[in-house]
C-alpha cells in the first residue's frame, strides 16, 4: 500500500512539474504555426548541415522550453519545411541551451561553476553532431510518423488522393475545392489571409487539438516512469555510484528514469554531489534531458521507434565518453 502511495505521489508530481512546460511548447508551436510566416523563416535559417544544426541547438536561448514543451516546437519546425539538422538540434539542445536552466543551474552549482558551462558545451556537441548525422537523411518522412507526414506541406503537394477520399471532416466548395475542418493547419494553408480574431480561435482550436495527443502520452509516460522508480529500488542504482564508469552509467539511468524536467534537474542532481563523481553529475544533467522515459513517449508522436532509437544510442554513446573524459581529467 505505501509503494501504491508512493507511485502516485510521484506519477502526479511529475504531471504536476511537465504539464506547465509542455502548455508553454504547445503554446509557442501554435504561434509559430498561424502568426509566423514559414517561407520567411525557413530563408533565415542555414542551409548548411553544419551551420544548420548549431542554429537549431541555439533557438532555446529565444524559445525556453524543457523536455516537456521542445517536441510540439520541433514538430511544428518539421512540418513547417524545416531542415532536419535545425529540427533535431532544437530538439535536443533546447531543454538544456535556455536561459531559465543555465540560471537554475547556476543557483544550484554556484560553487561549481565547471559544471554549468560544461553542461551547455556537452550538449551542444551532442546535439550538433546528432543533428548532422541526421541532416544525412534527406526525406524525413520514412522515420516520421504518418500524423506528422500529413501536416508536411510537401507531402500535400505531391498528393494526387481526392482530399475527400482521406479520414477528416470537410467542406465541399462551389469551386470543387475541399477544406478540412477538423485540422486547423490545414484551414490556414488553404486560406492563408484569415483575420486576427480568426487566427486566434485556429490558435486554440490547435493547442487542443496538440494537448490530446500529447498529453495522452505524456500521462503514460509519467505513469511508467512512477512505476519504475518504485519497482526497483534506488540502493541498486547508488551502490554503483563510487566508480568513475559505473557511476557514470548508473546517473544516465538514473536520469531517464527519475525523468525530472531539466528547470528543476540541477538541484536533484547536486543532492548527489557528495557521493558521485562529477562526471557522473554532469551525465544525469546532460542525458536526462535529452532522453529519459516520460520523453520517449512525446518522441514517439513525432518519430517512428527506430529513429527514436538511434538519437537514444548516440546520445548514450556520446554522454557517456564526454563525462568519462571529464572524470578521468578530474582524477
């Protein structure tokens, strides 16, 4: 009965902490949808797989989101003809690379102030390099969900299906012409000069239309990330904490299952400054952002598993030999 208590305390906590955030992404990825023009912004960013993937690793510094709210931007950013390098970058980078989480970083490790540049500088490299590997895929759409592949404007182009032969609710016009009701996007693309008070309705019809299909995922996420927590117990995970490898591993683990947002992480992690090594401090502060269980499933509305798969494996990968260099360098 205490672990039931205990599941719910901390399935509702991390509710209570993500749903602000992931209102706050959804938020910004409506207004980029209806009051940013997506030709105008697709010029501004690099061409350049490179150039692209720093440019998108930096845009949380203008839009500050955490792990809970980068997705619906991401998405937006993909379905609005955005470069893969600058999508995957945001992505990653943007929980981390913002100033709400540079400031709580600093509030915590003050006195450790290696640590909070050299979380922004692991993750840079890492998102930069995660998005150049996949700037290498030129049509995203084999490795995106088929929601989001319908929304990509490109896609609406090349197909030759009578709008009405697809799932949706639509109006037929005088013109033969069909506009789907049900999908705000779609009305704005096919009369692109709407009215302010009408864009804001398209606005919120969209946030809602985002929050169901986020926030259902999100609740399963949050619910197995409370369920591991207390199935395994946590003295399993910190005996391993002494070793400059094993404690390295044992903090990603940590950090994808604890799943705590990145606004907050730094504090949790400083609760370990004593017994774990700083390499592993800056593993949990670096991974856990990027990958942890309540957002693989919010990554999952926007990728197909086995792309969700090789971010989880290079990130891994990368985390892992930065924070070992750096607890080999501080031995």
């Amino acid at each position: 009965m205490e672990q039931l208590s205990n599941g719910l305390t901390l399935f509702f906590s991390l509710l209570v902490e993500a749903i602000p955030f992931l209102l706050i992404g959804v938020t910004f990825s409506s207004l980029l949808l209806f009051f940013v023009d997506e030709r105008t912004l697709i010029k501004l960013l690099p061409k350049g797989p490179l150039m692209g993937a720093l440019a998108g690793s930096l845009m949380g510094v203008f839009f500050p989101v955490c792990e809970c709210g980068n997705v619906p931007v991401a998405r937006r950013l993909i379905v609005q003809g955005a470069p893969a390098s600058v999508a995957v970058g945001f992505l990653l980078a943007a929980p981390t690379i913002n100033p709400v989480v540079f400031w709580a970083t600093w509030v915590a490790f003050r006195d450790q102030p290696e640590i909070v540049f050299l979380r922004v500088i692991f993750t840079l490299i890492i998102a930069v390099t995660i998005a150049w590997v996949f700037s290498r895929q030129k049509d995203l759409r084999p490795i995106l969900q088929n929601a989001v592949v319908r929304q990509m404007p490109q896609v609406q182009k090349k197909e030759q299906v009578n709008p009405l032969l697809r799932s949706g609710t639509y109006l037929l016009q005088t013109d033969g012409a069909a506009i789907q009701l049900d999908d705000p996007a779609a009305v704005l693309a096919q009369k692109p000069d709407q009215p302010l008070a009408t864009k804001l309705q398209l606005v919120v019809d969209n946030m809602i239309q985002e929050l169901k299909e986020l926030g259902a995922v999100l609740v399963l996420g949050s619910a197995i990330a409370a369920f591991v927590q207390v199935a395994i117990p946590r003295d399993w995970i910190l005996a391993l904490g002494q070793n400059f490898i094993t404690s390295i591993i044992a903090m990603m683990v940590l950090a994808a299952v604890v799943s705590i947002c990145s606004t907050v992480d730094s504090f949790f992690a400083l609760s370990f400054a004593s017994t774990f090594t700083t390499g592993s401090q800056l593993a949990f502060l670096v991974f856990g952002p990027m990958i942890d269980l309540k957002n693989i499933g919010l990554l999952m509305t926007l990728f197909k598993p086995r792309a969700i798969f090789y971010i989880f494996i290079l990130g891994a990968q990368m985390c892992f030999i930065l924070t070992l260099f750096m607890n080999l360098y501080v031995s």
